[in-house]
C-alpha cells in the first residue's frame, strides 16, 4: 500500500477547507470583539463567610469571551458592548447572572449550593445520576486526567486510577492493550468489557494478532486504540453485573462508558488546539552478557600454547567462546584478508550496546489536535480533528492515525431535539515489527553475538547473499527492512439521536448506533528470510464488520410527597457481521518470481486462501425503575430479555434482572456537620451471555488442493445444538463516605460473581472419531475487595494537594466442570502449564485461575536417606538434572493484590501530577530468559553459576564437603544453580576438546540411583564434587525441560506518569489574543522496580495475544521492546 504521513492520507479536502477557514473565522470574531470594547472587573467571594473565590468563571453571554478569577478572586474582562451580560459560575455555588448596563467595576457573591456538590456519573444506556443514588460502585476518570500524559492507546492513561481495574501491555505503540475488571469471568474468551462510546457499543478483543508467512507473527492492537483522546470527555466504568445489566449479552466482562467533548451552552465560538510532541528513549534492555564471544569453548592463550587462538566462528547461536576484552586474538568472522585472501586474526573485543545501536537513538511521536465549537440558541457543535505520527524503535517501523469527530445538536421545537455524533478513524502503518520468535528483529539483535559489531550487519544484501553471521542467524537489519507488515484500517462509528420531551414528566428518545470497519493487512517477504527460502513469501487479507443498533427508551419521571420514580422502558435490535478474505503463501512455499507481491505469483498448489462471514442478530426489550424516599433511600429494578441467533431456538431467549439499594445513613441520622456522606448500598444481578456464530452446526473448512480437486473437511471438534446461554450472577455491598466538606473521601466493595454454564470444548476417546465436543461445562467464581480512599490534605489560594489510594484484590476459582471433563488446560508453554482446574485435586490443586505447574527437578524423598533432599541426576554421561514425571504447582501469575496512586500539588499556577501503579504478588514465565539462557546469552544465568572459589579445577573430597556444607543454598533452591562455570576464574572444571584442555565445566550437585520395591533410595553414583563427578561443559548447564527455571516473580511497582503544568496568567494570555494557554513538560515510567530485577523483563508485558480466540497470560516471549522513558512536551491553548 502507498501510504504516506500527509495530512491527505485520508482526510477529505472539505476537512482541508477547514484549516484555511479557521483563521478566517477567528478574524471576523475578534474583529467584532474589538469594535466597541469596555472594561469590566470586580471581585467574587463567598457569601458564606466572605472569602475570595479562585477559579470562578465569568463568561460573556453568548460569546467565546471569558475569563477566570485569579487567587485573590479578582477578574477583568474587556466586553464587545457595554450592556453585555456576565455569567458567574463555580462549581459548589449556585450560578448568577448579570447585567453590565455601562458599569466598570462588579463584585460579585455566591451562594454555596449543597447540591450542586452532588456527583454525577454516567450510567447504563447514557444516563446521567447522582452517584448517591446508585447501588453499586462505578469507576470515574475524567478526560483531562485521560491526556495529560498522551498515550497512543487510552487505556494505557487508565492504569492505576481505578480500583477493581486491571491494564496490561504487550509493548509499545500500536500493540495489544488488555483491560480485564475484577478478574476473569470465562473460561474461553480474553475477558474483556464492552466499551460504549456515546451509545455505540464497541468490541475490543486482545486477539488481534496476525500475518502471513513462517513465524511472522504481527500485533496489530485491538479496536480500542482507534478512539481519539483529546475527543474524551470523561469515562465511566461499570464494574459488575449490578451496574451493567442493562446492556445485556456483552455486558458480564463490565462496560466501559466513554462520553466524548461536546460544545458547551452558551458559550459562542471557540477554537482549541492542542500539540503533544513525545521522544521515547530507550533506557533498560534485557540484561544479556557481552563478557563471552560466540563458540562453544572459552579457550584461552595458554590452553592452546600461547599466541593466537583458534578461528573463532559464529556456528550456532551459543555465546560461551573466549572471553572478550582479554587481549586475545583470533580469526573472526568477516575478518580482514591478507593479500593472498588468507584471514588476518584480530583482536577479541566486546561491543556491549549492539542492540542499543541496532534500534534508533529514540522513537519520536507527534500528535496535533484542533476542535472549533459553537454554542448559541437551539444549536451546538463541535467539529474536533486529530493527527497522530509514531516513529518507533525498530528500524523502518511507524504507527500513524487521524481522526475526525463531529457532535453536533440542534432543538427542532422546544421539547423535540435532534443530535448526533460521528468519528471516522484511518489507522495504518507501512511496516510493524513482527513479535514473538521467528521474524522478530529484537529477537536476533539480543542474539547477536558480543563479539562482533552489529553495525557491519547494517549493509544486508538480498537473497542468498543476505549477509548474517552464521547459517542460522538472521540479519535484525534485514528483518526490520525486508519483512514488511502494513496494514490500513478504516473504522465509522457515530450515532443518530431524537428526544422528544412530551411534557414534564414522559420523555421518549429514539438512537441509531454504527459501527463499520474495513481493513487491510499485507505482509511481504523478500527473498533473505531463513524460514522462507524460496523466493520469499507474500500474503494479503481484507477484513471488515459491521454493527447496527436500534434502541428507543420512553422515560417517566414523577415526584409525590416524599417518593420519587424514574422509570424506563425500551427495546433493542443489533445486528452484526463481519467477513475476511485472505490470500497467501502456504509457509515455507514461496512465491515464483522473487521481490513480485502478488497473488498471481503463487502457484496454486502454494496458495493459502480462505473466505469466512458471520452473521449475528439479537433482539431485547428491557425495563429500569428508580424508586427515591426523601432523597435519602433509593431502590432500582431492572430487566431484561434477549432472544439471540447464535443459540438453538429453544434456548433462544434468556431473561436476567437486577436490584440493588443505596441507603443515606447520614440523611436518616444527624452525624455532625463533618459527615457529608454515609452511605449503605448493596446490590444483585443477573447477566446472560450467548456464544458466538455458528457454534451449533459444524461448517466444511477449505483444506487446500488435492491435485485438480478442492478439498473441504469438517472440524474435527463436534458442536452441540442443545447450548445454553452462560449466566453471571453477582452480589455486592459496600459504603461511601464523605467527610469534612468533601475533603476526606472512602469507598469500599466486596462482590462475588458466579459464572455459570461456562460454554468449553471437552475432549472425547478416539473411538467417537471426533477430539473434542462443545457444550456447557463449568462454573467460574470471581470474589474480592475494591478500596479508594482520596483526600484533600491542603487546599487554600496558593496551594492545592489531592490525594487518591485505590486498592483492588480479586480471586478467581472454578468450582464446577462437567462429568466428563477432568480438567482445563490454559495454555502449555516453555514446560509450564496454566491449569485452571484438576478434579479428584490430582495436582494439590485449590481450583485458582492462573495457577502454574511445572516438572519440578527430581528429588530423593527417602527421608531414611542421607541424601533426602537432593536432586536426582540422569545415568552416565548425561548427569543432568531430572523433571518429576507429574506436574506440581508452582505458582499463578495473578497478583495478591494492585494498588494505585495518584497525586496533584498545586501552587498558583503551576501544577505537579504523578500516578503511582503497584502490583505485589503473582509469577510468570519468561520465554525470552529460556531461549537466550539456553544459548548462555542472559547475565542472569552467567550470575546463578556457583563458584566454588579454589576448590574448581578439579574432582576431590574437599569439594564435596563444600558442597554439602552449601546444600541449602545450592540444592534446595527454586532456582537451579550448577558448580562451575565458563573459565577458571569461575571455578570451571577441566574437559577435553580434540586434544586441549579447556577449563569451562560444570556439574549439577545431585546423585544418581533409584528406589527399591519398598520405596528405599538406592545410591548408585554420588555427584557432589568427588570422583565419579560427571562434568558437564558450561554451555549444555542449562536445565532446559525444568520450566520451573523460567519462573519469575511478577511485583512491580511503576511511577507511570508525571507531568509538570503551567497555566499562563490571564493576563498574558489576553495579550496573546487567547483565553487560556496550557503548557506541560511530562514523561512516563521513569520509575520502574521489579522483584526479579535482574532478567530486564517487564512483568506486565507477560502475556501474548495469539489471536486464536484466546490468550495466553502469565507467559512472555519476546516481548522485549526496551523499557522506555518518554520525554513529552504539550501546548494547548483556546481562542
């Protein structure tokens, strides 16, 4: 695809207009500001006890013109006429209105309105209501805190600022962003919530990985990112069923409520920009060893009779040859020839920053964003347009989007209005990196041999000559340049709303929801890539899907002596569908004619094509009610009934309702003036949930050609026509309490969530002819607490300090399986298994979600014996440790808990916010660690070895007793630890190679034997350092089938964001013709402390998108983008 970074990639010249019109607007505006001016100023108090009021905004009536008070609650306005009328408003205080009638000074006092104080959230189908009145907990971010610090992906602005709420990335921009509240509520899916954004529903799966071609594995993100920031007004997030039933079959995950900006009342025209530029330079890698060369034996001068040693060749990937840095010479690879073509020896030497030098110094975004708004009479709009350019680490790599939103609203008649909101998003990229193994360019820059500098790899070449420093290393340069991924995604999304207010008390709106996507993904791979050697590879798929939602809502609201009532009643129709259409190179195939990408250029016997659609339809009618007494108790109802397409008909329709109740204690009972709030609240709920399309009936699967016919094959997993609906119920309680004027803030839940008929796919005996059969089979259970606590500890002119603590702990069990299912296995990965669930407890199993098993090393369990305790060795020559045969626990990559923290000072006008992301408890599994270890390139392997000081060297009895005299901290550790190492500084032992001596052994401490007929252990060899001592060369040491070595602990604690803020005085930005001008200096993760700090793996990223419907968490495989500090500078300003 010809994709550029122009402005005109995708916006339609009526947008380019728009550029050029703005300035022409502004004119006219400021034109008319200045044509009769007259000066204004005064100051606003409080008419509670007559102190001075910052921050209160006096607008000009129905003009762009505005101003706010300063400390002293002092302002000056310059007004289009004398007879202008002021707006006075602060939040707290009830709003007034007032004439100027020529006057040149006005002061002002505002009566405190306790209401007013009153928070309002977002809730279920839009619904704005004051948070006392709800009976469950909803999480608030505002959008200001959501852009403070850009973010490519809004979520990532999301960690750590709600309790219940868990983030994770896999890497940097562009890349999978994994949101799961209060913990896993299915067996089968990624668990993630629904997003709404003003009204339209809008799925974002973690299973967006793809490609085309042998191990060209590419992240593309999920439908999230493809929401513009800057358009976000403020989020909602519901956490449970309680809060979410009303939106039905997506709803059990929660629902994420996004509202975006509109233009506010009577406010005239406006224009703000905004200009974030962000240099994201790398700052921790992978701890890998540059003390070592390439090769399999460190051979020194005096091993080889002084002088030069041998040819020193990058044959394999393992990194345990002659020390660098030493003085040593050798020949190398790509030596320098001698006149007759012979290789001259050069010195052996150590290039430690290879994979620094192989990425850019820095990765370099932009983003520019400009919104013009009206407000005036009956209508409004906002017309907002953003532009994002993303230049990233990896060579050749860039992520890019503009988007375009339009609010707009219009009051036909005084109770009919009519509005809409419209976002058209073109994300796309030329190259994106592949991940995981395989054709990774991280990958083989960590793999690049210390020895030799990664910049000679730089100039590639092509084909065969691709230039790489072995047989089977690929070139990092070539991958990142020659492997090429792009993509274009076009996403429409918007709504169509009437409101007809029929009087007072009966209201009815109407909505039409859209959300359309097309996208194209191509991969082409040039001739070069090991893994397709012939001719390269190309591939090419088209994807797109569309969703539509019908909903009309009547609404009554009454009031009668003490009660109140709000009820609803409404219906919804959603259909979607989706299809994909691909194209490719069968892997390992090849194309024709090299460097051609097309699809003619496959034979068609090579050629990979499939044609998938899916079709979906769900209808509802659903019902809420709203009962109040004396503002003080409120109870709310809900029901709903779906009818779903995708389950067999008489299972079709499914109802699930809701209750829940806020109590006031302190409405009902005087507590003193300092308790603002008390409030009870609990509440129960039901959600159902249907399965996906087509999971009745199998459907045939194009299997390729078989000579001049086309073979179709059915699944080989059956599918049951007799499914029923999964079903969430859940129960929550917690309190709410305000102190002290709102300075002093609490909240805290506890909820259970039972999620039952969990749809899984169990497996059948090879005599049914089938593997597998799809049915209902379990029962999940998610339980914990949420806390918040939040503060105002300082608050006067000068100085503002806020506080908020947020703490979440959850766990997840499986209860129930079906009978003939024994167990669920998550993922198998780097000898580690994620199971969920064993019955008869075969593995000591607690029923956890998350938990992890692995083949722990053998041990002699003969306590009788004197090696009770110590590792059991292989026989013979191969002395190494040895994995149980059963699999046991040995951790779960869930955490004990998260916590969250988030701190704003202020002093006058300038402002210092951080968010502070800890996360305590909980393992995963490092692929990266397995991988490079095994190829001895980590430092963190290099450091387990154990030196046994002067005793290395040799076999005797003097080392055994240091051994055993060690046992503890060398035999009974998690972390296995050989004796030895690659050189006789590290105590290495003595092995033979073609008739040299090469001190660069090890052994494993343990014995060998086995256990007689009445469970007694029978020594066959001792391995502890004496003779008999099986020495092992170095670079075989690591226990490779023992997953239990790839174990690390997932703490972390993240200072993610920090901003420093500056408001320019309102005089000045006057005088700059502005109302407002923001500036901001901010960077994110500058702080990162992990439990294994070591390995220079970030926890969080332990989890890998397959895109198979799944995902594996607990487990990273190369997600190793360099840990990264950010240095961002913003400019915002408003005209």
């Amino acid at each position: 695809m010809n994709n550029t970074y122009s402005l005109s990639h995708s916006i339609p010249k009526t947008l380019q207009f728009l550029w050029l019109i703005i300035p022409i607007l502004l004119t006219f505006e400021l034109h008319a500001q200045t044509a009769t001016e007259h000066i204004v100023s005064g100051t606003v108090t409080s008419a509670n006890d007559g102190q001075a009021l910052p921050g209160v905004t006096v607008a000009v009536k129905g003009t762009a013109i505005g101003t706010v008070t300063n400390l002293d609650g002092h302002y000056s306005l310059v007004l289009p006429q004398p007879n202008a009328t002021l707006n006075f408003s602060f939040i707290g205080f009830t709003p007034k209105e007032v004439e100027v009638n020529g006057q040149n000074q006005i002061n002002l006092s505002l009566e405190e309105n306790i209401e007013a104080l009153e928070e309002v959230v977002v809730t279920a189908l839009g619904i704005k209501r004051a948070e006392k009145s709800l009976g469950f907990s909803v999480g608030q971010v505002e959008g200001d805190d959501l852009t403070r610090v850009a973010q490519e992906n809004v979520l990532n602005s999301m960690a750590g600022k709600v309790s219940g709420v868990t983030i994770s990335s896999t890497g940097g921009a562009g890349s999978t962003v994994s949101m799961v509240i209060r913990g896993a509520s299915s067996m089968s899916t990624d668990n993630q919530p629904l997003f709404v954004v003003d009204g339209v529903p809008m799925a974002s799966t973690v299973n967006n990985v793809g490609g085309f071609g042998s191990d060209n594995r590419v992240d593309y993100g999920n439908a999230i990112a493809d929401l513009d920031p800057e358009s976000i007004e403020n989020v909602s997030i519901l956490k449970g069923p309680s809060a979410a039933a009303l939106y039905g079959t997506r709803a059990g995950n929660g629902v994420v409520l996004i509202t975006t900006k509109k233009a506010k009342a009577d406010q005239g025209m406006t224009v703000q920009v905004t200009s974030n530029t962000v240099f994201d330079i790398p700052s921790r890698f992978l701890n890998v060893q540059s003390q070592f060369s390439t090769g399999f034996f460190s051979f020194r001068p005096e091993d080889v009779g002084g002088g030069i040693l041998p040819e020193i060749t990058a044959g394999d990937a393992t990194a345990s040859g002659p020390e660098n840095d030493k003085g040593y010479w050798a020949v190398q690879w790509d030596a320098p020839l001698d006149a007759n073509g012979v290789p001259i020896p050069t010195e052996v030497i150590s290039y430690p920053n290879n994979v620094r030098d192989f990425i850019n110094d820095y990765a370099f975004t932009t983003t520019n964003s400009a919104a013009i708004s009206n407000s005036s009479g009956a209508s409004n709009y906002r017309l907002g347009i953003t532009n994002m350019t993303h230049s990233g680490l990896v060579p050749n790599s860039d992520l890019n989007k503009n988007s375009i939103s339009l609010a707009a609203s219009s009051k036909v008649r005084d109770n009919f209005t009519v509005s809409t909101d419209i976002n058209f998003t073109n994300s796309w990229a030329d190259n994106r990196p592949a991940s995981n193994r395989g054709a990774n360019p991280m990958q083989w820059a960590y793999m690049h041999p210390a020895n030799i500098d990664i910049h000679k790899l730089k100039d590639y070449g092509s084909g065969e000559n691709v230039k790489r420093v072995s047989g089977n290393h690929e070139n990092p340069y070539f991958l990142a340049h020659e492997v090429n991924n792009s993509f274009n995604r076009y996403r429409i999304y918007g709504n169509l709303i009437a409101t007809w207010e029929i009087n007072s008390k009966l209201s009815f709106m109407a909505r039409y929801t859209l959300n359309k996507t097309d996208e194209v993904r191509e991969s082409k791979i040039a001739p070069g890539y090991l893994k397709e050697p012939n001719n390269g590879a190309y591939g090419i798929g088209n994807g797109n899907s569309l969703e539509r939602n019908t909903d009309v809502l009547a609404t009554y609201k009454d009031d009668w002596e003490d009660f109140s009532l709000t009820a609803s009643a409404g219906g919804n129709v959603l259909y979607s569908k989706s299809s994909v259409i691909s194209n490719s190179s069968k892997p390992g195939s090849g194309l024709n004619v090299p460097n051609l990408y097309t699809v003619n250029n496959i034979n068609s016997g090579a050629l990979n094509y499939s044609n998938s659609r899916a079709e979906k339809a769900i209808n509802s009618v659903y019902a809420m009610a709203n009962l109040g007494w004396k503002d003080r108790i409120f109870i709310d109802l809900t029901a709903r009934n779906d009818w779903s397409s995708t389950l067999p008909g008489e299972n079709r329709s499914y109802f699930y309702p809701s209750a829940s109740m806020s109590i006031m204690l302190n409405e009902l009972v005087d507590l003193g003036p300092n308790v603002n709030l008390l409030k009870l609240r609990g509440g129960w709920a039901q959600v159902g949930n249907d399965t996906s399309p087509y999971s009745l009936y199998a459907t045939y699967s194009n299997q390729g050609q078989w000579g001049d016919a086309i073979a179709l094959a059915k699944p080989s997993g059956l599918l049951s026509p007799q499914l029923l609906p999964e079903l969430a119920t859940s129960l929550e309680f917690g309190t709410d309490i305000r102190l002290f004027s709102n300075r002093l803030r609490l909240e805290g839940t506890y909820y259970t969530v039972d999620n039952e008929n969990q749809i899984l796919g169990i497996p059948l005996a090879a005599s049914t002819g089938a593997s597998s059969i799809r049915i209902n089979a379990g029962l999940l259970q998610s339980k914990g607490w949420e806390l918040l606590i939040g503060g105002t500890p300082i608050q006067n002119n000068d100085w503002t300090w806020d506080l908020n603590l947020n703490f979440t702990t959850n766990e997840t069990r499986i209860l129930e399986l079906a009978e003939d299912l024994d167990f669920v296995e998550f993922w198998d990965n780097a000898r580690v298994k994620n199971i969920g669930y064993v019955k008869n407890d075969a593995l000591g199993h607690d029923g956890l979600v998350g938990n992890l098993y692995s083949r722990k090393v053998q041990r002699v369990t003969d306590e009788s014996s004197p090696y009770y305790g110590f590792p059991i060795l292989g026989s013979g020559l191969d002395a190494e440790w040895m994995g149980e045969e059963a699999y046991s626990k040995v951790g779960n990559y869930n955490p004990d808990f998260i916590m969250g923290l988030q701190t704003s000072l202020r002093y006058k006008n300038l402002s210092l916010n951080m968010t502070f992301d800890w996360r305590s408890g909980g393992q995963y599994v490092s692929q990266t660690y397995r991988y490079l270890s095994e190829n001895v390139i980590t430092q963190t392997w290099l450091d387990e070895l154990v030196h046994p000081g002067e005793l290395g060297g040799a076999a005797s009895e003097e080392l055994k007793a240091w051994v055993l005299e060690h046992k503890d901290e060398l035999l009974l550790s998690d972390r296995l630890r050989p004796v030895g190492g690659p050189t006789p500084e590290y105590g290495g032992f003595p092995e033979n190679f073609s008739g040299v001596t090469v001190y660069d052994a090890t052994f494993a401490p343990g014995v060998m034997g086995h256990y007689d007929e009445n469970g007694k252990f029978v020594l066959e060899q001792e391995n502890l350092g004496n003779e008999g001592t099986v020495f092992l060369p170095y670079v075989v040491s690591y226990p490779w089938d023992i997953g239990q070595a790839n174990l690390f602990d997932a703490d972390y604690v993240k200072l993610r964001e920090i901003s420093l803020n500056y408001q320019v005085p309102d005089q000045l930005s006057r005088k700059l013709g502005m109302q407002d001008v923001n500036l901001s200096l901010y960077s994110r993760n500058i702080i990162l402390w992990t439990k294994d700090s070591k390995l220079g793996v970030d926890p969080e990223r332990a989890y890998q998108a397959e895109g198979n419907g799944r995902f594996s968490q607990g487990v990273e495989r190369y997600n190793a983008d360099p840990w990264i500090v950010p240095i961002g500078f913003k400019l915002s300003f408003t005209l």
